[in-house]
C-alpha cells in the first residue's frame, strides 16, 4: 500500500490465498507532489510462494498516483511488475490495485479493487492471489 505522501516511504504488505499461495512484500518509493496528485515510484523485494510452483523471489518496479479529495479521502492506484530477469521460481509477476482511501492518522484504510498474479513457469499453471475487492490498513508515522 502506497503512503500517498511526498518524500521517501517504506511498505510492506503480506497477501494470502488458500488456493494460489503467498506473497510478502518490502518497498521503498519516492513520493512528489504534482498539485492534487502525489505520483510515486519505487520498487519492491517480494517472497513469493505459489501454490503450484516453487517458492522464490522477485525485485518488481513501479509506482502510483493518488488524488486528495479532502484532509480524509482520497482515490488511489498502483502498479508493479517484474519481469523474468527479475524473478525466481516464477515467470513474472504483476500487481495492480486502486480504490478509495479513507485516512485518519496514523491509521488509513483503503477499500477498492486489486490484481496479484504469480505467472507459471516450467509449465506450471498461473498462480492469481487476488482479483477483486479487498479491504486493506496502512499505518503512517
């Protein structure tokens, strides 16, 4: 989960699903402001475990865009890829969310739509962890 502020930021995230495996994540990325818009970049170190496949990792880059409706909501919308040269165990991975975030420091939560996806290799199948709703927390300090 993008922090939505300006300047240096760390994330991590942990996703689960009972049918296609895990994956965890660390991030850093740059956050600048452009008006009502805050446009980030970063990258993120990822263990990935599919559940039909072999556990690795994954360096995925990519960044987002969120716009301020007022001091609590907010739109936002992310993505991250990482190619083969970038991944072990999987072919690629891909990750996209977007939705409302409602915010009331420290706490925030955001409501909306998210794409995880471990793609298979070796003739495994694709290992998607998300695709749909989701409801997730960040924490600002």
């Amino acid at each position: 989960m993008s922090t939505g502020s300006s300047g240096l930021g760390l994330t991590g995230n942990w996703a689960r699903s009972d049918h296609d495996g895990n994956v965890g994540s660390v991030g850093l990325n740059f956050g600048v402001p452009l008006g009502p818009l805050t446009a980030t970049v970063g990258a993120k170190a990822l263990y990935l475990s599919p559940k039909d496949g072999k556990s690795g990792g994954a360096v995925a880059l990519g960044g987002g865009l969120e716009w301020e409706i007022n001091r609590y909501f907010s739109l936002h919308g992310e993505g991250y890829f990482a190619p083969e040269s970038f991944t072990s165990g999987v072919k690629a991975y891909n990750e996209a969310s977007g939705g409302l975030r409602w915010k009331f420091r420290p706490l925030s939560v955001d409501v909306g739509y998210r794409y995880m996806q471990m793609e298979g290799k070796d003739g495994r199948r694709d290992n998607t962890l998300a695709d749909g709703p989701y409801v997730g927390v960040g924490l600002s300090f």
